[in-house]
C-alpha cells in the first residue's frame, strides 16, 4: 500500500498544476498539524474540520509571497497564524521542541532559510531533563 501511495503521488507531482501541487502540501501540512493536536493535546478534528482548514492557510501564504494586503474573505476568517513574505537580507529560524515527561528529557530542532525561502541549516537534538516548552525553545534558538 505504500509504494502504491508513493506512486500516486510522485505521478500526481509529475503531472499536476502547480496549483494542485500546493493544495496538496498545505493539506498534508494541516493532516500534521491535526495530528500534533491530538497527540500533544488530545483534540481530535474531523476530516472536514483539517480540510476545510488547509485553503485559507494556503490563500494566506499566497497572498503574503505577492505582498498584498489581506482580502476581505481572510479579514472574516478566524486565523491563528499569518504568513508574512521573509524580509530582504534576512534569515529565518523555525524552532521547536518536544518533552518527553515520561524519560524526563527534551527535543529541539532548528530550521534555517535565507530570505528567498531556500534551505540553509538545520538541527536536532535530544537533551537531558525536564524543561518547559517555552524554557526548551529558548534553549534552541
């Protein structure tokens, strides 16, 4: 089932628009971050609730990579989240971590792009000892 689900989607990267391109990878963006809410905090959301999510999500970033101001339809969304473009000259780091309470030690991994998106850098690291989330993403940085 698995090399048959890679073969469905390489086919689908080789032949689809450039549209259908991206709508996929917010869509597996938004099944992972569904997936983080309920592992991390025990909130599950229906196929429909992760699906209906990923467009505007999609929408925002396409937007902010054009520089425009938000639409009126994103004005009525409730966002948790905004894309903006990278700055000129810039570099931007991703950070986050996990705790893992149960073995008493924490996770933390960096990810660094220059400001035209392109991969620079990035890490992991599994640390000794209990830290809060927010102590652990200081850390990281």
């Amino acid at each position: 089932m698995h090399s048959i689900f890679r073969e469905w989607l390489q086919e689908n990267f080789d032949t689809g628009s450039v549209e259908t391109i991206a709508e996929a990878g917010v869509l597996r963006w938004e099944i992972w971050r569904a997936r983080n809410n309920l592992v991390w905090n025990q909130n599950l959301s229906s196929v429909l609730v992760v699906v209906f999510c990923a467009k505007p999500h999609l929408n925002h970033w396409l937007y902010a990579q054009l520089s425009l101001a938000p639409s009126p339809s994103m004005l009525q969304e409730e966002v948790h989240e905004h894309w903006s473009q990278y700055a000129v000259n810039s570099i931007k780091i991703n950070v986050d971590t996990t705790i893992f309470d149960d073995i008493r030690k924490h996770g933390l991994g960096d990810v660094a792009r220059d400001c035209d998106g392109h991969f620079l850098e990035a890490f992991s690291v599994l640390k000794e000892g209990k830290e809060q989330t927010a102590v652990a993403e200081a850390i990281s940085v």
